[in-house]
C-alpha cells in the first residue's frame, strides 16, 4: 500500500484557490444588474435576460419594448438614468451622477405617463398640446387612448398627481 504525502504548500494552494473562487463570486455579483424593477415602466420586475448597459453600467429591464426605447438613443437612456435614479429605481447610479454627466441633464416637471402612471416618460416621448402645456406619454398607444377624451384622462391623471404641469381644480 502506497501512502502519498500532501506536499507542504498544500494549505497555501488551497486557500489560494478558495480565495480566487470567492473573488470571483463577488466580481459576478458586481457585474449583476442592481436593480429589481424596470427603470422605465416602474412597477414592473425585471426579467433576466433583459440587461442592457449606461456606460457599462448593466441594468435590468421588465421586456423587449423598454430595451428597444433604451438602445434606440443614448440620450433617452441617460434621461430614464437620471429620473430613475432619484426615484430609487437605480442603486447602482446613485452618487455617481456627477462622474456619469447625469447632473447636466434637466429633468420635466412631469415624470410618469398621463395614462400609464407607473410608467416613466421622457423629453423624446409622443406628447400633446393640453391647456397650453404639453403632456407626454410613454408611447403612441397611450396618446390615442389620451385623444379619445382628453377632459376626462386629463381629470384622472390631475387627481393622481403626475401632471404637475396642469393645475388641480379646486
């Protein structure tokens, strides 16, 4: 019967492995989306293989529609950065606004759609002239419904708070 000796370095080799390994571990979690909720339509979880990037910074989105919005215009990412941010939609953006140029960004006084209130708008989505104010929506769709009555969407979205632009009647 032949015994084999652990070479003394044994100890060292194997926490040296075990070390690699959970550095490792922790480089993925770094690279993982922070976020759990879609930064564009805000109540929404995020599906994993919905990752996009904002300057190498990976974030999760809810479906193919808002990856599209995304990828279609860097300035149209970097509005949905800021606004989600300072909604805390995005941790993995928060205290970096100045090194990332979020800062310059001016934000609309109206965040979220007239008629889809969870879901966040930007300066490029479709909008109407309301009261001689423009009220934007997340997409087309949301307009049309907007136009078939707009006294009344406009009442709804009044007393929920997402058109600070238009005044509440008293």
């Amino acid at each position: 019967m032949k015994i084999r000796l652990l070479s003394p370095l044994f100890p060292l080799r194997a926490a040296l492995f075990g070390a690699s390994l959970l550095t490792a571990g922790f480089a993925f979690a770094a690279d993982a989306p922070a976020n759990n909720k879609c930064p564009m339509m805000t109540e929404d979880e995020v599906e994993e293989d919905n990752e996009v990037e904002f300057k190498g910074v990976p974030v999760a989105l809810c479906c193919g529609k808002c990856s599209k919005i995304w990828e279609a215009d860097e300035k149209v990412a970097a509005y949905y950065v800021k606004v989600a941010t300072e909604l805390g939609l995005l941790p993995q953006f928060k205290g970096k606004e100045k090194e990332l140029g979020l800062d310059t960004i001016e934000l609309l006084p109206q965040r979220y759609c007239a008629i889809h209130q969870k879901s966040l708008i930007s300066p490029s989505s479709p909008f109407v002239e309301y009261q001689g104010q423009k009220v934007y929506f997340f997409n087309d769709k949301a307009k049309q419904r907007w136009e078939k009555d707009p006294e009344a969407a406009a009442k709804k979205a009044i007393d929920a708070g997402v058109l600070p632009q238009l005044k509440k009647d008293s």
